[in-house]
C-alpha cells in the first residue's frame, strides 16, 4: 500500500498481487464491511475518484483520489 499526498491531493494505492498458497491457508476470514462500492460512495461524496479491478499481471489494484483540503 502506497499513501502520498502533496497541495493538491492525497494518493491512495493498493496491491494485491495475486494467491498465494501459503497465505490464502493462514488468512482468517474477516467480517464483512461495506467493500468496494462503500470506498466508491466515500471517494465520489469529497470530490475524489475511485477506480478498483483485476490487474494484467494477477491480482487486484484499488486506486483512491482525494482532493486535499481547501483544494476542492
């Protein structure tokens, strides 16, 4: 996970490059939540963009905009 942020606007990216045996053993199931179109609903309300799939190389990306304060 990347988290920048300048003037202008804060960056947020993820990465999930893909199963992995030994992980996908250990990794407890978590609660559920209000997943991707809940972090959708929340980027578009301040302003911000949302974008979220499959990457070509496997796995998952999620990319967050958000304009910085007073930017809007």
């Amino acid at each position: 996970m990347t988290v920048e942020a300048d003037a202008r606007e804060v960056r947020i990216d993820v990465v999930d490059e893909g199963p992995s045996s030994a992980r996908s053993r250990t990794t407890p199931e978590l609660p559920g939540g209000h997943g991707l179109l809940g972090m959708r609903e929340r980027a578009m309300m301040y302003g911000g963009s949302f974008e979220a799939g499959p990457r070509p190389e496997g796995g998952f990306a999620v990319s967050v905009r958000l304009p910085a304060e007073g930017s809007r």
